[in-house]
C-alpha cells in the first residue's frame, strides 16, 4: 500500500498481485478498512508483506520480506557498530537465500534445521549484546528488529521449506512505484474518481504485461 493525494487529504493506493495479474485499487483507508475490500480478504494462501501487522489477520501462511530486513540489519549495524548479531545475522539471511536459489525443488530437512538453529543461535547474541549494551533510547530500531525477528520467526524462515514462495515482496514494490511516479507527476490528483481511473488503467496496461 502507499498514499494517495486526494485535494489535499490522505487516501491510500493498495496493490495485490500473484505476479500473473496485477489489481490496483483507491481506496479511502489502509488496513483493515482497505484490505477487506482487496481480494486478500477471502485469500487462503500465503500472504508476502512488510510486517504490517493488519496482513496477518488474512491468509493462511506468511512470508515477511526479507529485503526490507536486509537493509533494516545494514541500518542497525551502522547505528550500533559494537554489536556482532546484525552482521551475522546479515550473512545468515543471505546464504538462507543462495541455498534456496541453488536447490529449486527444495532444501532437505536437516539443511533447513542447521540453517534454523543457527539463526536462532544468532538471536541468542543479540539477546546477550543488548543485556549487556542496553539499547539507546534515541535508537531502538536494531533492539525492535531483534524482537520481530525472534517472535516472527517462522514467518521470516517459511521460504525455506516452502521454496515456490517468495522471500521479497519486490513485485508489489515495484508496481507500486508506477503509481507513485503518475502521483508526483500530477502533483495532487482532484478526485476519488481520477485516483481509481489512474488504477484502472495501470491493472490493465500492467496485467497485459504480466
């Protein structure tokens, strides 16, 4: 999802896409009020996202976005360079995705659980460094990363075993920028209805693509 410019007022622009089709839809709100009127409302399987939290009320599965990780980890390392956890844990994430490119029909079993235990050997680190260095109150960014990524966790790792989903929710990004470029152009858009004809016109042009 991303924001709109209505007259001046906040709307919100939401994009869900299983990469064959592609919807854009304006909408007055995010969250709930937004998605249950998406199709992720009646969808029963894995939703990819950014850690909103409103996504995991809907489908059966998740898969947060591991890009979006990638760079909050770069983000903490360079804020809070006496810690070793974010580097490592950088690392850790980056072989998890190599792995899973390599070995398309799937990872064995005991892989996934080296891989596993060893991501939770890292959070183990950080539990100890942030004991130990008590997180700056200007900057809890790398303590709340540290927090989601220990209680998320399956929902951080579920590409491992399920390596026909996704790690990035890259697609949407991407589809989303092409709205946001349409936004800017425009510079402030004078109705609801000229928001929805500008996504109607995207869903075609861009599932034709598809």
């Amino acid at each position: 999802a991303t924001v709109s410019n209505i007259n001046g007022k906040r709307k919100a622009v939401i994009v869900c896409t299983d990469k064959e089709q592609v919807l854009y839809q304006h909408l007055a709100h995010k969250g709930h009020d937004g998605l249950s009127q998406t199709p992720v409302k009646n969808f029963n399987g894995t939703v990819i996202h950014d850690h909103d939290k409103t996504y995991y009320s809907y489908g059966s599965s998740h898969q947060e976005c591991l890009a979006h990780v990638l760079r909050y980890l770069v983000g903490a390392t360079e804020a809070e360079p006496h810690l070793k956890w974010h580097r490592q844990m950088h690392e850790l994430l980056q072989k998890m995705i190599h792995t899973v490119k390599r070995n398309k029909s799937g990872i064995p079993k005991d892989k996934i659980k080296l891989l596993t235990d060893k991501y939770i050997s890292i959070l183990d680190t950080a539990a100890g460094e942030y004991e130990k260095y008590p997180p700056d109150q200007n900057f809890r960014d790398g303590y709340n990363l540290y927090v989601r990524l220990r209680n998320y966790q399956d929902d951080h790792l579920y590409f491992l075993s399920h390596p026909e989903i996704d790690y990035t929710n890259n697609i949407s990004e991407r589809q989303l920028r092409k709205f946001k470029r349409k936004q800017k152009q425009a510079v402030v858009l004078r109705s609801d209805t000229g928001g929805q004809h500008i996504c109607d016109a995207l869903t075609i042009i861009e599932t034709a693509k598809m």
